[in-house]
C-alpha cells in the first residue's frame, strides 16, 4: 500500500494561520505579532490568510532564529471561537498556548 500523496504548499488554499516558535532564553512559546515581534499571547498572534503573508511571516521568523531570539518558527492553523477568541486546530498546539489539558490551576490564562 503505497503512501498518499500530501500536495504542495503552493498548491494548497492557504489557512488561516499564526506563527508561533519558542523563546530561546526561557523557551516560553510565542506569537508573532502585527509589528513582528514575539507575544507570549495567541490573542496577540498577526492572523495570515494568503500564502504570500504566511510565506513573509516564516522569512521574519527566520531572520529571529538567524538572531538567537526564537527557535523553529513555523505556522499553525487557527479558528476565530464564538466570543472572537483565536484557538488553534490541533491539539499539541491548544496545549502550547493554553496549557496542560489536566489540572486547570497550570493553565495559562487567555487574557491580555
């Protein structure tokens, strides 16, 4: 049974998309915001629609690896909640910006 075949990025629709890394110094996970720096907070995250932004947000987190500032910048796909809220897609992301799925006294608090 051989693999499926995943398409290309450029042939992809573009999602709607953050970008996230963790912080080198302290390895707190961050979000790139509207003036391309590094928010502690998803609500914070400049949302990315077209491929051509996604593409420019990666190249600003490269220059911020290239400077020792973050570690492996990359995009996440992203959903608007109800109350305007951005939550990610995929579990292991809802973990990194909210916290622990257990124990709700360790879970970040979404305000800011």
């Amino acid at each position: 049974m051989s693999a499926p075949i995943q398409k290309s990025a450029s042939k992809r629709k573009a999602a709607t998309q953050v970008v996230t890394a963790n912080r080198l110094i302290d390895g707190v996970v961050v979000y790139l915001d509207a003036d391309g720096g590094w928010s502690d907070r998803i609500g914070q995250a400049v949302v990315l629609e077209a491929d051509a932004d996604i593409e420019a947000a990666l190249a600003t987190g490269q220059k911020a690896v290239e400077a020792q500032i973050i570690v492996e910048a990359y995009a996440i796909d992203v959903a608007r909640d109800a109350d305007g809220a951005l939550r990610p897609l995929r579990l292991r992301e809802v973990i990194r910006a909210f916290g622990p799925t257990v124990r709700d006294d360790l879970a970040r608090s979404v305000a800011a």
